[in-house]
C-alpha cells in the first residue's frame, strides 16, 4: 500500500508542476498577443498620420494656394486622417494626424511655399 500511495502523490505533484507550467505559459502568450496588437494600432495610425501628409503634399503639388485649418477624413472602420496647414514666412507646414481606436499619432513635414512645391523636412 505504501508504493502505491508514494506513485499517486507523486503523479498528483508532476501533473500540478505541468499545469502551472501551462498556465504561466499561457499567460505569457496572452501578454504577448497584447503587446503586438497594441504594436499594430500603433503602426496603422503612423501609417495614417503618413498617408495624410503625402495626401496634402499632392494637393499642394496641384493646387499651390490649398490651405485648411481643419481637414479630416473619416475613413469608417480604418481610422481617421486630420490635417492642419500653417503657413510660415518660409515654409508651409503641414500637421497630419492619424487616429485609430485609442491611439493617436501627429506628424509634421515642412513643404517650399513656391511652386514647385518641394518637401524640405
């Protein structure tokens, strides 16, 4: 009777080990499934915030005297681009933000005010 209440506390202690190695195991996973999906919202709404300044850069480029203190597109489930132009002596700038889920990103770039209008920074 013994050896066999030694293999059945035996057992029980290994398929607790293994089960609380699973658990931790899990758990790490489901931090890391956290971590890259918050690294993929902060991606897209770079990506937004970029889309945005290319698309000003092309209505500059075709309208040299385009401005807008307040511009957005709602792009529904996508996000959302807004775009704020300032206009220095110098330069114009352009302020893009891209905006999804919780996150929000702005992004700057400094365009020539003459035609042909020239990304400077």
């Amino acid at each position: 009777m013994g050896d066999k209440g030694f293999v059945l506390i035996l057992t029980l202690v290994v398929l607790s080990g293994l089960l609380l190695l699973g658990l931790f195991t899990m758990d790490h996973f489901l931090i890391e499934s956290k971590i890259n999906y918050n690294l993929y919202l902060e991606l897209k709404t770079h990506y937004l915030a970029q889309a945005g300044i290319e698309y000003a850069f092309y209505r500059l480029k075709e309208e040299p005297t385009w401005r807008t203190e307040n511009w957005m597109d709602d792009l529904g489930e996508a996000g959302q681009i807004r775009l704020k132009i300032l206009e220095d002596s110098d330069f114009i700038i352009v302020w893009s933000g891209g905006i999804y889920k919780q996150y929000e990103v702005w992004k700057d770039a400094y365009f020539t005010k003459s035609p042909p209008i020239t990304r400077i920074k």
